[in-house]
C-alpha cells in the first residue's frame, strides 16, 4: 500500500507539474499574442497616422472633424461644413466672436517638419493694429502649440494669420500672450479674395528662428476665425491641414 501510496503521489505530483507547465505555457502564449495582437494596432494606427510620409491633421475635404474640440473665448464663431464648386471646406462665419477648433496631435517636426494647408477669406476687416489688444483680430489663423506640460510658462505658439493690416512676412509678439505666441503674416490686404492660397511653412526652422532654440515635437494644432476686439463680421474657408517630411 505505501508502494501505491507512494506511487499514486508521484503521479499526482507529475500530473500537477505537468498541468502548472500547460498552464504557464498557455500563459505565455496568450501574452505573446496579446502583445503582437497591441503590436499590430499600434503599427496600424502609425501607419495611417503617417501615411506616404505624411501626416493628417485635418480632413476637412471628407467632411470630418474628428479629433477636433471647440474652444469658446468671448461668442461662438460658427464652424461648418459647406460644398464649394467640387471642394468641401470647413466655413467660418465670425460676427463679433472668437471662437476656435483645437486638436491635440503631437508631431515630430525634425521628422516632419512642413506644415501644409489651404485657406481663403471672403472679406477683409477695417483698419487697425493688430499689435494691440483692441486689434488683435483675424479672418483666419492656424495656430501650432508647443505645450509646457505642468511649466505652462514654457508654453509657446506660432500664429500664422491673414492680416488685415501687416505686410507678409512681418512677425511680432501675440497682444495678450506676448512673447510667448508669434504671430507671423503669411497673407495681408493685398491678396485676393474668394481665392484658395496653398501654404507650406517649415514649421521647426520657424519655431528656431521666431524662439531661437529648438523645438522638437509639437502638442497642439488649432484653427481660429474671430472678430470679438473689433466687433467686425468676416467668413473665411479651410482646407485640409497635413504634416509631411517634405
């Protein structure tokens, strides 16, 4: 009987063994193909993230604003969709508001450095300086934000607007934000209206000559029609803002 006994043990114990091996192999190939199941999402999410080595930002020709917030500052410019001759262009129609759409994306602008985009106004606003705060109004702007994390003071921003007043080409401190937000001038008074412009700005050489250092990944893509300061009317369009390598 102690022979059986013994005998019954050993192979309860090599049973036990035996199950605790299944079990810890089992294991670890459920985690192997969870981990390449999470590996695969991530490489698919890059890969339409960057396709073609490029970027998207906005898709705003197919209509969608995902990812896209709303950010109220003082009214509600009004952000829809609308068919222009065969495009599809987000509307802004600003009456005495400031209102913006805000994405957060981070980018890699040594890796992607060019930032792309199409815009147009439909009207200009009167004349004032846009340096003060009583003029610090646009009929459209792109912002590209920096973020300072829990140091908010090392936040910083380039405002690529549509002057009213400025030559293109002028940059100058923001009038509320100052020193940390640049406004740069990629178009003024002197360009037509009801017409698309197609804007490419290398966005890292900008951010290392408006800031003097380097900047290497961006937070923050936004996008503001408004008119609250100067209590104007304006409409302006955009197209699709993209990221890209070259």
């Amino acid at each position: 009987m102690a022979v059986v006994a013994i005998g019954l043990i050993g192979i309860l114990v090599e049973t036990t063994v035996m199950k605790l091996m299944f079990r810890y192999i089992r294991a670890r190939v459920t985690l192997k193909v969870l981990f390449y199941f999470f590996l695969s999402i991530i490489l698919a999410c890059i890969a339409q993230a960057e396709t073609g080595g490029t970027i998207p930002v906005g898709k705003f020709s197919s209509g969608g604003l995902e990812g896209w917030e709303e950010k109220l500052f003082n009214g509600k410019t009004s952000y829809v969709f609308v068919q222009l001759g065969d495009t599809t262009a987000l509307k802004a129609d600003s009456k005495a508001s400031a209102s913006g759409l805000v994405k957060k994306i981070t980018v890699d602008i040594k890796k992607y450095p060019y930032l792309t985009w199409r815009w147009r106004v439909s009207n200009r606003l009167g004349q004032m300086d846009e340096k003060q705060k009583s003029g610090d109004d646009y009929a459209a702007r792109i912002y590209v934000v920096v973020s300072g994390g829990l140091f908010f003071w090392n936040t910083k921003a380039i405002n690529y607007v549509w002057s009213s007043n400025l030559p293109k080409g002028t940059s100058w401190p923001n009038a509320f934000a100052g020193s940390s937000a640049r406004m740069y001038a990629i178009r003024s008074s002197d360009d037509q209206l009801e017409t698309w412009y197609e804007e490419k700005r290398n966005v890292y050489e900008d951010f290392r000559k408006l800031f003097g250092s380097e900047v290497r990944y961006i937070h923050v893509v936004a996008l503001m029609t408004d008119t609250d300061n100067s209590e104007g009317k304006v409409v302006s369009y955009y197209g699709d803002i993209t990221f890209s390598q070259k």
